[in-house]
C-alpha cells in the first residue's frame, strides 16, 4: 500500500509501506477512504514530538470500511462504515473508566505518534470496539473527518475545560481548524459573545460567518484596551488555541476575576505564566489532550445539521496527491487553508 512516512524531522516521503494485519483479537484493519492533516502532524515534521520515530506512517483522523477484525470483537464486522476516533482507549484501565480515554494505559493518542496512523489506504485500529463508530447511513464523510479529532479538542478541552456558560465573554485566540471548533462548539452553551483574535484577516471573516461576534487582529489593534473599553474588567473564558508564547500571554492579559483560562494549543516551548498578577484573580487554568468522550453527542449534532463542520474544508485531494495536500496546509495563509480532505480514489 502507499503512505505518508515521516522519514526525520524536516522529512517526509509517499511511498510504498507493508500493509498491516491484526496483531491483537481486539484489532481491526480498516480501508482508509478520507483522511486529513492536523496543526500537530505538522509539529512531528518540526521535529516537536520526539516519540514520532523515522518510518512512521502519520495521521490520527479519518473514515473507512471495516475490511477484518480480530475475534474479539464484537461490535464491527467486516464492510462497516466507520469514522475513526484520533484516540484508542481499552475501555478496561483506571483512566478509561474515568473516561480519561487520552491517558488509557494501553492507548490514548498512539495512531501516527507511537503506531502507524491514518494517512495510508490502510490501517491497524487496535482496540476497536472502543476506538471506532459506526457512521449512520447518508451521512457526509467529510464533515465526520472532522469528529475524528479537531471537533471534539475544541469543544472539549476549549469550551467544557472553559466552562462556558449563557451569557458569558468568550474569546478565543487563534482562529485556526481547532478554534474554529471551539467557535463552532461554544454556540451550543449560549455566551452573550465570542470574541476571535487572530491576525489572518481571511480567518477572522471566515470566523464571522460561523457565529463570531466580533474579531480582534492583535497585528493590528491592541488586543487588552479594546478589551477593557468593551468590557467590565476583562472576559470570563479566554481560549488558547495556537500554542505559542504570545497567545497564552493575551489569555493572561483580558481574563476577568474567576475566568477561566483554557489551553489547547500544543507548546512547542515553556510560556511565562504571569502568577504574580493571577494569583489574586481567582483564575482556573486548564490544560488537556482531547479525550474524545463526546464524540457521540458530536455525531448527532452533525446528524441533525446542528453543527456543519464541513464548512471548515477549503481544499480536496486524492491521496497521490498526499504531498500537495501538505505543501498547502503548511502554508495556510498564503493559501487560505482551514482544512483539507485527501480522499482514496
């Protein structure tokens, strides 16, 4: 079969790579049919995740046809349509049961980190029962792309890790695949107002047109007095969702007293928490890998068109294409890039 291998840090090759088989009963081998890139495949190639070995094959997200499975499991058969989750959870270990699923002792996020991942014709998915579900008849696979990973992070770890609730100041910083999720997401818990600071004027229009209520570009205007002006004493949930310096430094600067501080974006380098200036405010700040424990809610919303995620895609390809696809998501603004789908055949 043909997939993306990460050769080393700035390397990357489409190529030729064994296809897998079962190695556990609980496994299932799974046609890929549509996958797509994320912000952290990006940080493997930066060299960032020094776990992601040469000869991996990369992704976590997609969906695809159950073509084996292992004979343990029970919950898939071969020719299912499937939606693959970006995290793999036993469902048996202590943080499984706590539905921890990003830290289960067997799993977590292992799929084009620590085993082979997505962006292939074909996949290991171990853990099936667990790790897949099933995709409902008609629905449209590439909005479901979307489920495997970006969807629930934002809504998990930017929106319920913030506690967003009716009528509170939301702003998210970084309008990206990720914070448009958690834009998306947000609408569901009624905030009086979403803020999007970014400095891609073509994300903050975009950003508009998928609820926002206003848009800062901090390259252009000072981010905190518009804040203050607009404000009482700052907003009640600021959400980090590049993962640089510079924009954690925004959520310490606008939190309100009791606000919540939510981190999603993925750090590459220490930041300076303020602590002097934040002790006093009684601030929560949380943290998190997406645990993908409301990934089934997620689905139904998308079912019942609640949310359309599908409107994030601006660019398709077919998978011998796999290297274009990366050229323009790793150039996002010159190409005016939110998400890609690479599709097989």
């Amino acid at each position: 079969m043909k997939a993306l291998v990460y050769m080393g840090p700035g390397k990357k090759e489409w190529k030729d790579a064994p296809k897998p088989i079962l190695v556990d009963p609980t496994d299932a081998i799974v046609k890929v049919l549509k996958t797509t890139i994320c912000g952290t495949d990006l940080h493997i190639l930066k060299g960032d995740v020094p776990a992601v070995t040469a000869g991996r094959i990369l992704g976590h997200e997609g969906v695809g046809i159950v073509e084996e499975v292992g004979s343990a499991v029970n919950n898939f058969k071969k020719g299912d349509h499937v939606l693959i989750s970006c995290i793999t959870s036993c469902g048996k270990c202590e943080y499984c049961k706590k539905q921890m699923y990003a830290h289960c002792e067997d799993g977590g996020w292992i799929l084009g980190h620590l085993i082979d991942g997505t962006q292939a014709e074909v996949v290991r998915i171990p853990h099936a029962d667990n790790s897949l579900y099933p995709i409902p008849p008609k629905a449209n696979e590439e909005a479901l792309v979307m489920l495997s990973d970006i969807l629930p992070t934002g809504h998990e770890i930017g929106v319920l890790n913030g506690a967003v609730k009716p009528g509170d100041i939301v702003a998210i910083v970084g309008a990206g695949p990720v914070g448009m999720s958690v834009l998306l997401t947000a609408q569901f818990y009624s905030p009086a107002q979403i803020i999007m600071i970014d400095t891609d004027e073509s994300r903050l229009e975009l950003a508009k047109k998928f609820g926002a209520t206003q848009t800062i570009n901090p390259a252009k205007n000072d981010v905190l007095k518009i804040i203050t002006e607009q404000t009482k004493d700052g907003v009640d949930v600021a959400i980090e969702a590049v993962g640089i310096p510079e924009t954690f430094n925004i959520c310490q600067d606008i939190i309100r007293p009791g606000g919540h501080i939510a981190n999603v974006g993925v750090h590459g380098k220490s930041v300076d928490l303020q602590l002097q200036k934040l002790w006093i405010k009684n601030i929560t700040i949380t943290t998190g890998l997406v645990n993908t424990n409301t990934t089934s809610m997620l689905l139904k919303t998308v079912e019942s068109k609640k949310i359309q995620p599908e409107q994030l895609i601006t660019h398709r390809f077919t998978f011998d294409q796999m290297l274009e696809a990366y050229e323009v998501f790793s150039n996002a603004a010159r190409e005016k890039t939110m998400k890609v789908i690479i599709s097989n055949g």
